[in-house]
C-alpha cells in the first residue's frame, strides 16, 4: 500500500488546469494590527470618495434627464405649433368688422373665395419658388 501512494505522487502534472493534480489552495489569513482609529480613519475615506463618486453620478443622470426634458418640451411646442396650423385651416375665417355683410348670390360668392384662394397660392408659390431659386443660385 505505500508503494501505491509513492508511484502516484511521482506523476508528472498535466498541462491540463482542471487535472486534479495541479488544483491547489492556498488560504492566507490577513491579520490587521493596526489601531481602531487608523481603521476607523480607512473607512471614512473610503466613504468619502464612494460619497464623491455617487454625487458625480447623480449630477451625469440629472443631467442628462434634463437634457431629455427640453428635448420633450421642445418636441411638445412644435405638436401644439403643428395642430394650432392645422386647425387654422379648419377654422371659418373670423369677420374682421362687426357689420353683416349683405347677401350675395352663390356664384359671387365663389367667384371671390376662387380669386381670394388663388392670389393666397400665388403669393406663397412665388415666395417658395424665390427661395428654391436663391438656394440654387448659392449653392
């Protein structure tokens, strides 16, 4: 029996790390000798700069959440800008004077918002078309 246990400690280790016969442990006990203050003093300043550390992370996400906030207020200007011109379409004009206007036959009525329309197209098509232009013409 005590050639068996001879004849397996002379093995040679493998090149494998999970053979047993390469796995070893080592505990260390660390003995502290140092005073409780000087402890007591360690962990402060380990406190400190965790507490350092927290705040700068508090001021990252505060400000990033505020970035986040006008982005979302901006975002809610241009919707409400957006359907406040959608329903400046939908609306009937206001009458600008207090007083009635007299009836007028159906097709003098059409006549007039048919050239009220166009002159309203042509102003803004030529407006658009003079800034196509000027962008063309610096580019």
């Amino acid at each position: 029996m005590v050639e068996k246990h001879l004849r397996k400690n002379d093995i040679k280790p493998s090149d494998d790390p999970l053979d047993p016969n390469n796995r070893r442990l080592y505990f260390k006990e660390e003995i502290d000798n140092r005073d409780h203050s000087e402890k007591v003093k360690d962990k402060f300043a380990e406190a400190g700069n965790d507490t350092r550390n927290a705040n700068q992370y508090v001021k990252l996400v505060n400000a990033h959440l505020q970035d986040r906030v006008t982005q979302l207020e901006k975002i809610k200007a241009d919707q409400n800008r957006f359907w406040d011109e959608l329903n400046m379409f939908k609306e009937e004009p206001k009458q600008i004077t207090s007083t009635p206007k007299p009836q007028m036959n159906s097709e003098v009525e059409e006549a007039m918002i048919v050239r009220d329309l166009s002159s309203i197209i042509n102003k803004y098509g030529i407006e658009k078309l003079i800034k196509a232009l000027d962008k063309i013409t610096n580019s």
